[in-house]
C-alpha cells in the first residue's frame, strides 16, 4: 500500500511512528496526532523545514508503523526507549549522542534525578560530578520537551535534584530541618528535612524507573497491589495516597506538552518545538568592559525572558570573534535551553567559521543549525547577509531586526557596566 494511503488509516491520537523500508526502521518520531504528524513529512516545504537528510529518509521509506500512547509525555518516553532500541540510521546521523539529552538517578542513599546533555556523560563514564550513576535513560532528542516530562513527572513521583538529605542524630529529633523551596510547593517529598525515609524513598524512585522504562501498565497493577495491602491493613492514608497517584497516571495532564508537539506540526520549522532564532552581539571600547548578550526569538515573536547577558572572561584585548566563541560556548553549556535553529552574528565568513566550529564542539558535526551573518559598513549599518540563501530570504526581516536588538542589547549592558565604574 502507498505511503500516502497508510497515512489515511493513522489515529488521530499520540503515539510514535516508525518510518520503514521492509523490516528496516529507518527513522522514529513521537507525535500529538500521528495523522497529522506523519502527514506533515508530504508536504512540499519539507526540504526547507527539514532538509535534504530528511526528504531522502522518506523517499527511501514504504511504510508506517506506529504506537499509540495514552499521553504525549508517554510517546515521547517511548521515542527514546525506540530509538535506544533500534539505533534508526536517520536518527542517529541526524544528531550524535554528545548533544542529545538523558534522564539519570545517582547512586545514593537519597538518589537524584537529574537531566543532562550526552557531552557530559562522555568523558566521565558512569558518573555525573562526584556521583555514579545508577540509570540512565535517553537519549531524548529534544531536551525542552523531556525537561517540561520531568515537571510532570515530578508532581506525580516527587523525588530529589539538589536539596542535602537530612540525617536526624535521633528518631526524637527527626523533622526538625527546614525543608526546602521544592518541598514546599510538593516536588520533594521531603529528603532535606527527614519525612521519608530511604526505604520509602527507593519506592518512590523504582515506580520513576518503571515509568521511564515505558512499563506504566505494570507500574498501576504494582500501584493497585499496594494500595489493596494498605487497605487491608487498615492504613488508610497510605492507600489514599496511591489512589490518588493512580489517578494522577490514567489523567497525565501534559498540556504544555501537547502546546509544543503542536507547534512540530504547524511551526515553520516542522520537528522542533518552535523556530528559535538566537542573535549575538559583542560590546566594548578598546577591549576594556568587554560584554555580550543574546537575544531571542521564537515563531516570530520576541522572546525577551530568554535574553542573557555574558561578561566575557578569556578575552583581554579587542579580539570579537574571540568573545563571540566565549559566549556560544557558555549559552550551548545550558542544556536546559532550547537549541537555536538559527544563530545571526555581526561579520563575514570568519565570524562565521568561529561560530561553526563551537556548535560542532558542543552539538556534534552535524548539529544542524542555520548561521547568518550581517556584515556592516563603517557606520554600523547592514551592508549584506551572509549564510543559506534559502533562510535568508524566508528570514531577512526578522535577521535585521534581531541583529539591531542584540547590538542595542549588548551596547546597553556595556554602558551600564561602565557606568559603575566611573
């Protein structure tokens, strides 16, 4: 049966798809709506949504498979525990694994759950700092859509990331610690401050696991089992509590999830959450009170809570592309950030290979991200851009406009910086 009529016959459900040519996976996906999803790689902007690696994926493919999920937190756990699987060869040369995103647990009294970029697992084995690592799961291809999980996650499993475990010198003095701000608002369960103990804890972190693993259907029948024994032993509370997180499970409210997987769909950039365009700009006189800052905008609209401010460390003289590296190199260390498709900078071809050879360093060779520069005259006004000719016409308003944000940007954190010091 052609492509195009298998597609037809999709849900209109979340799940994961599965291009194939024969038995071979060639490519998976997690989607909102698998209809639309998959309808998505026919249409005729595909090449410039996705590229060419993509649009031969396709022509090579002649047949979908797919999962349906209950939820979109659990299609996009179930993505990656595909993609680990199989190893698809247009998901593994599309991005390596140093940039991709994992989910760990440390190896502790109290473990930790924590997100991490593959680049630091690569050098340091099984361990994340001074801590081994006990699992880890991954990698997850989009480390805005699995840190948003996490928060979903959390509420319905609170655990621990950073706060220190209380130990109580005696069972009289126990609950006497201040609980901190996680545990406050529900998303520890009380680790820093001694109202659980390790053993209640490491349920908490196996039924994580189970989860992480794709395994929710075993993970409510353990969940029944207990919450029956509870009853059954006339406690109550406890038996309440695993009503309640069972509950929790059959309604996973992934509301922020869904906002975004629907913007794979309808974005200009089909398969990101949303077209993020970053622009960089360095400021100083002379080399002296050298700062930078990024501006940001997604799906065309500015986005001013992620603007950032850098004060450059490395470079002493008046070396810009120098502190140009200095700054993507800091911003790409924030894997809680979502990856730029697009990076405009101030100058020409050499700008240009600086900025490529950092996102290659912390993003891999084939990071697929667009760069464009503007090249100015000696009055700081754009003479010409430099780049893909393909984004530069479907973006030359929004790269003007974020060029001049990100020079009024860094000029003004310079003179105020200077200003403190006069």
């Amino acid at each position: 049966m052609p492509l195009i009529e298998q597609i037809k016959k999709l849900p209109d459900l979340p799940g994961v798809y599965l291009f194939k040519k024969g038995k071979e996976i060639l490519y998976i996906g997690k989607a909102t709506s698998l209809k639309d999803r998959v309808r998505s790689y026919f249409s005729d902007d595909l090449i410039n949504t996705r590229g060419q690696f993509i649009v031969d994926m396709v022509l090579n493919a002649d047949k979908v498979d797919y999962f349906k999920t209950d939820s979109v937190l659990e299609a996009l756990i179930l993505e990656a525990n595909l993609i680990k699987k199989h190893q698809p060869k247009y998901n593994t040369k599309e991005k390596d694994d140093r940039s991709y995103n994992f989910v760990v647990i440390t190896k502790e009294n109290f473990p930790r759950v924590m997100l991490v970029r593959g680049r630091e697992l690569e050098n340091s084995g099984d361990r994340i700092g001074k801590f081994k690592i006990k699992h880890k799961f991954g990698p997850y291809p989009n480390g805005s859509a699995i840190k948003e999980g996490l928060k979903i996650i959390r509420k319905i499993f609170p655990f621990r990331d950073k706060c220190v475990p209380y130990e109580s010198p005696s069972p009289e003095k126990a609950i006497k610690a201040k609980p901190c701000f996680n545990r406050q608002i529900g998303l520890c369960p009380g680790v820093c401050s001694g109202e659980i103990s390790k053993i209640e804890y490491g349920e908490t972190i196996r039924n994580i696991k189970f989860f992480l693993e794709g395994k929710k259907k075993a993970l409510m029948k353990k969940l029944e089992r207990e919450m029956k024994g509870y009853g059954k032993n006339l406690e109550f509370e406890k038996a309440d509590k695993i009503k309640k997180t069972l509950f929790a499970l059959k309604h996973i409210q992934d509301v922020a999830l869904i906002k975004k997987s629907e913007k794979e769909i309808t974005g200009i950039y089909a398969g990101t959450l949303a077209l993020r365009m970053e622009a960089y700009d360095v400021a100083h006189i002379g080399g002296t009170n050298m700062v930078g800052g990024i501006v940001v905008m997604e799906n065309g609209e500015l986005k001013k809570s992620d603007y950032r401010k850098f004060k450059i460390r490395s470079v002493k003289s008046s070396n810009d592309t120098a502190a140009l590296k200095e700054i993507l190199d800091r911003r790409l260390k924030h894997n809680e950030w979502q990856s730029p498709n697009i990076i405009i900078y101030d100058g020409g071809i050499a700008q240009r290979n600086a900025v490529d050879e950092v996102l290659k360093k912390n993003l891999g060779k084939n990071h697929g991200v667009k760069i464009v520069g503007v090249v100015k005259d000696e009055k700081h006004k754009p003479l010409k851009i430099v780049g893909e000719e393909e984004t530069i016409k479907r973006h030359k308003k929004e790269i003007l406009l974020l060029n001049g944000e990100a020079h009024r940007f860094a000029i003004g954190f310079h003179r105020r910086l200077r200003n403190n010091f006069v």
